[in-house]
C-alpha cells in the first residue's frame, strides 16, 4: 500500500507537470501535427513493446538473480536491434501509405526510443522488485520535466512535430541514464545461449501480451488514421491520451504492485484468492469514482487545459471514460496469470480484447469521432465475457463475488454523470473554472452517495484498511 501511494504521488505530480506543458504545446501546435505524431509514436512504441515485453517481469520473478537480468537484457537488446532494422526499412512504405512525408523521418528518429528503452527495463525492475516506489516515481517525474522543458522552445517557434519528437527522446534518456546511476547497473556480458534461450521462451508470451494490450490501450490509433483525417486523428489522440492519464492516476499506481504481491502468494491459493478480492474491493470504488468525475468535468477540464480549438475532443473524451473500469479489470488478468505461470493464457486473452477493439476501430471510424468513441466504449461489455474465464484461471474459485463488486460502482458512476449533466446545463455562460468545480463537486456528491446507500459496508472497510495500512 505504501509503494502504491507512493506510486499515486508522484504519478499525480508528474501528470499535473505534464498537462501543464502539454496545455502550453498545444496553443502552439495544430492537430494535424499532433496526429502525424501519434500515429509515429504508436508504431514505435508498438515496436518497442514487443521489443522488451517480458523482460521486466522476468527479473521481478527472480530477484537478484544476475543470470537471469543478463538473459532479459541481451534477448530484449536483440529484439529491439532487429525490429529497429525492419521498422526503418518499412518507413518510406509507411509514410506513403498513411499520405504523410513527415511521417517518415519521424519514424526513424523515434526508433532511437527503442533502442533507449532497453537500457530502462532492467534497472526498473530491480526498483520494483525491491518496492522501491518512490524512487521509480522520482526519476519518472523528472524525465517528464526534462522533455518538456525541451520542447517548448520548438513548439514556441512554429516547430510542432519536432517539439513533440524530441520530448520524448529526452524524457526516455534522461530516465534511463537516471534509473541506471541509482540501481549502479550496468549492461552485462553476454550470457551463454541457453540463458538467452530460456529468457526467449519465458518473455515470448508477454511479448505477445505486450503487442496486444498496447494496441488495445493505444496503438489501434494507427487504424483510425487509416479511416480519418489525420487532423481527426490529433483530436482522438488527445481525447485517448487523457484517458490514458486518468488510468494512470486511477489505476497504474496500484497495477505496479500487483505482479510483486501475487509472486508472493502464488503458492497459496487462499491467500492469492483474499489478496485479490481485497484489492479489487479498494480499486473498484476508487476507479469508477474517477471515471465518473472525470466524464462528468469533461467539457471545463479540456478547455480550460487545451483552449476551445479542442473542443470536439470534449464529447470523445467524455465518452472513453467508460472504457477505464473495463481496461482496470483487464489490468488484473495479466500479473495475475504470470505469477503462476499460465503466460500462455495472458497472450490468448489479450488477442481476444484486440481483435474486438481494432474491428471496433476499423468499422466505425470513417463515421466520425463521436460514433467511434461510442463503439469503442461498447466494445467494453463484450471483453467482459474474456474477463470471467481469466479471473477463474487465475483465482480458481467461482467469479460470481467478483462480479457483484461492480454493481454498486456502477450505478454509482450513473448516477453521477446524470447529477453533473443536469447541474452543468443551469450553468449557462459561467466560467470554465466555476463549471470545473460544479461538475467535481456534483459528481463526487453523487457517486458517494449511491455507494453509501448501495455499499456502506464496503466504503467503511475501505477506509479502514486504507488507514491501518499507512498506520
């Protein structure tokens, strides 16, 4: 629980940190160079996850083990090296295939993250298997600072891609050389071909897993560029990216731990059963409660960070919130099922939830950003039918308690969105930031009195655990 707020705060403060540059950027940028970006980005960051997929869980798995972080380093060096070649062979084909010239070059640049990223999988996990939190918040905090105070003297002079570009690059070095210093890490010899073997057959899977959830979460932005203007594809992008963030507020903190927690009871059925009832039970409320406040002051919150030129990413936006519980419990499967070996099962599960999601993206798309955003989040309800078989692998018991802990949550977050919607529309021309806090304010209100009414119980024993745990 500490590691997780420790997790929390310093997710918070690099986000806050990073809106607030990324609010500044986007008054100088248009959106079509933030879709040229965006699709650049998802193809390499696509790349890259498929790259170093597995390799951070296999040292979390075996902590200390010098063989084995060898191992994952060297395959994932590997990996990287040769989907680099193939992505820089493949960009001019790219950039004519999405009708983009500048899509090229910013391709070939942002390989150089792939490479870079390799020398952070390591070292991180070190951080995480000791539950060292703090420290892996620190330096994420400030690598988000150092790329963009390096981008905003590009973005200021008229250079939009190459701001957006070369804030990543810097963030993703400064990270690496930082996580490398304090961990006193440094890439090892080569390890013989049996261990690069079995760190090839342990990661696969989640190399797999890894692909597939990144599409999920973020990359299917590559199909809906396919099928819309790529100034379009600026909007959704910063609609999605904003989900993102809302996960990661709401939920990554929390997802850091999980692999560590069910490593440690994965011998012990009863215990790795409690121990994920318990924290579903916090995260649930917890989750849906930011889903809901944050759908409801969608319109404020956009404007204010963004200006009104972003305005049609407002309804998009508010509308993807509904994704963020299902994506929360999605989340669980994954750490879950590696702790007890059944990787096999992750990479299965989670090419379910992308096919559903890129047929999702494909076939509504090309009728427009609100349709999208609206099939999108109803792509939702059927990855529950994946969720249930997953949960009951991983936990072996019955998953009818698991589903009953969604019911209160939401009809909760239903009911805050009405109460906020019906507040908001006596609002008038107020302004944004009175909107801002009438919408949290109603929102919460409401969302805290339908748990109150519906989940007493549950709120109270919430509490209580919150509290004896930081005691």
């Amino acid at each position: 629980m500490r590691g997780t707020a420790w997790s929390f705060a310093t997710i918070l403060f690099e986000r806050a940190f990073g809106f607030l540059i990324l609010g500044i950027l986007l008054r100088f940028i248009p959106a079509a160079a933030v879709g040229v970006v965006a699709i650049g980005s998802a193809m390499t960051d696509l790349v890259r996850m498929l790259a170093v997929g597995g390799a951070g869980e296999q040292v979390q798995a075996a902590p200390g083990d010098k063989i084995i972080e060898a191992g994952a380093f060297w395959s994932q060096m590997l990996a990287s090296l040769a989907l680099i070649v193939i992505l820089l062979a493949a960009a001019p084909v790219i950039g004519r295939l999405y009708n983009e010239p500048s899509l090229v070059w910013v391709l070939q640049i942002l390989a150089v993250n792939i490479f870079l990223t390799a020398f952070v999988i390591v070292p991180s996990a070190i951080l995480t298997s000791q539950f060292k939190f703090r420290a892996i918040g620190l330096i994420s905090f400030s690598s988000t600072v150092a790329g963009g105070l390096s981008a905003l003297p590009f973005a200021i002079a008229g250079h939009g891609v190459q701001a957006l570009v070369l804030q990543r690059l810097i963030g993703t070095l400064f990270f690496a050389v930082a996580a490398c210093l304090l961990t006193r890490w440094w890439p090892p010899l080569p390890p013989a071909w049996r261990v690069l073997r079995n760190s090839f057959k342990f990661a696969l899977p989640l190399m797999q897993a890894s692909l597939v959830d990144y599409v999920s979460m973020t990359a299917y932005v590559m199909i809906v560029g396919l099928r819309m203007s790529i100034a379009d594809v600026g909007r959704f992008r910063i609609a999605q990216r904003l989900v993102e963030v809302l996960q990661e507020i709401a939920f990554a903190p929390a997802r850091k731990v999980f692999l560590p927690i069910f490593v440690a009871v994965r011998h012990d059925p009863d215990r790795r059963y409690d121990a994920t009832m318990l924290m579903l039970d916090v995260l649930m409320i917890f989750i849906f409660a930011a889903a809901a406040i944050a759908g409801a002051a969608a319109r404020p919150l956009v404007l204010l960070m963004f200006g009104a030129r972003w305005s049609e990413a407002v309804p998009v936006f508010a509308i993807l919130t509904l994704m963020a519980p299902v994506t929360a419990l999605y989340g669980v499967i994954n750490p879950l099922l590696t702790a007890i070996g059944r990787t096999h099962l992750v990479s299965v599960f989670a090419l379910g939830n992308v096919v559903i999601i890129i047929a999702a993206a494909w076939f509504f798309a090309p009728y427009g950003l609100i349709v999208l955003a609206w099939a999108l989040a109803a792509r939702g309800l059927l990855t529950i039918f994946l969720f249930i078989p997953a949960m009951r692998i991983g936990l072996g018991r019955p998953m009818l308690p698991l589903l009953r802990l969604l019911v209160a949550p939401v009809l909760a977050l239903a009911a805050a969105r009405l109460a906020a919607f019906a507040a908001l529309s006596r609002c008038g021309a107020m302004p944004l930031v009175l909107q801002l806090a009438i919408a949290i304010a109603v929102s919460g209100m409401a969302f805290a009195a339908v748990m109150l009414v519906l989940a007493r119980h549950r709120m109270h024993r919430a509490i209580i655990r919150l509290r004896a745990a930081f005691a």
